[in-house]
C-alpha cells in the first residue's frame, strides 16, 4: 500500500534540462525529486511524489487541507497511543 502525500518546492534545480529535479518540503522532511515530466510547476507548488518522481501537481488548497487531516489523525492515534489504547 502506498499513501501519496503532497510536498511543497522549495527549489528547483534545472541545471540538467534532462533531469529537472527539486527539493520538496514533507512536513519539514526535505526530499530530493525529480519533475522533469511535470508541466508548469514552480517554487510554492504542492506536488505528489512516488519512488522519487513526481507524478502531478496538487491544487493548493487541497494540498494544505490533506496535510492539515493527516496531522490531525497522527494526533488522535498519539493521544490513544498516550492512554494506553
């Protein structure tokens, strides 16, 4: 099983124009990411990325309220964790 979950470009590296790459912003985990088959994205975009790649670009309200359920469901599952459920 596989989630996807966006990550925010904080740069973008075009310097290989065959191999378009970016750091991507995970909840402050930084990923390296290819987007060289990614149309018009740039720094700010939300991306979703499997096995290095970025497959699409995520609206950005979408993006942020994905990451605001995923936060909220990693604390509900800390706070059963915290009493022994």
């Amino acid at each position: 099983m596989c989630l996807a979950v966006p990550g925010k470009i904080i740069s973008i590296d075009d310097s290989n124009t065959e191999l378009k790459m970016a750091k991507i912003n995970f909840g402050g985990i930084i990923k390296d990411a290819c987007i060289q088959w990614i149309e018009d994205v740039s720094i700010g975009d939300y991306v979703i990325v499997h096995a290095g790649f970025a497959l699409n670009k995520v609206d950005t309200t979408e993006a942020e309220e994905t990451i605001r359920m995923l936060n909220e469901m990693s604390r509900l599952l800390e706070d059963e964790d915290a009493k022994g459920n």
